[in-house]
C-alpha cells in the first residue's frame, strides 16, 4: 500500500480530517506517516496483539511505543486489508472516545 493509498482510504472513513501532522477524528489521532514505508496508527492497546499476531510482517511495536495506544503499519511489506483494519480499528476507537467526551 503507498501512502496515497492509504490517504485515500482514511478520507473515505467519517469525519476524519488532514491536518499537518496526520489524520484525525475529533482532534484525536487516527494516523500519520512517519516516513514513506512507515504508517504510525493509534489503535486500542488491547487490539494491537491481535493485528501483530495475524499480520506479523505488516506491524511492529517498537519499544517507545509500548506504553501508547499505537503501533506501526510497515506499508512496503503489508497486505492493504490489514493496513486497512489498523486504521478502520483506530478510527472506531477515536470516534468513540470523542463522542463519548462530547456527551459529558
């Protein structure tokens, strides 16, 4: 998957907007490139297991990543449809999160 690809995709998920330093939803973040084979996204820490296990060449969770609720989608060796669902999980979760902080 390139990085346009992936662009195009997240423009199609609701309310997802481009802002310099990634894709959002609610000002929360859903992803953004790291470099051109590097795709940073913001999934639920208890999913991120389950992504690396049945796609174990298309995501990585480096050390400094391990207390944050993100992962890495290598696009140079991914299938799209795991890139895909890494993003489709990440903006599931930040459409929750900021419609459950806009209802308080």
């Amino acid at each position: 998957m390139t990085p346009d690809e992936v662009d195009a995709y997240v423009a199609t998920l609701d309310g997802c907007r481009l802002k310099p330093r990634g894709w959002y939803v609610h000002d929360r973040l859903v992803a953004r490139h790291l470099d051109a084979t590097t795709l940073l996204v913001r999934v639920p820490i208890d999913r991120r297991e389950e992504l690396i296990d049945r796609w174990p060449d298309a995501f990585g969770l480096p050390p400094r990543l391990e207390a944050h609720h993100k992962i890495e989608a290598y696009l140079d060796r991914a299938a799209p449809e795991a890139v895909r669902e890494a993003i489709r999980l990440a903006w599931e979760f930040q459409r929750y999160s900021g419609l459950r902080q806009s209802d308080t």
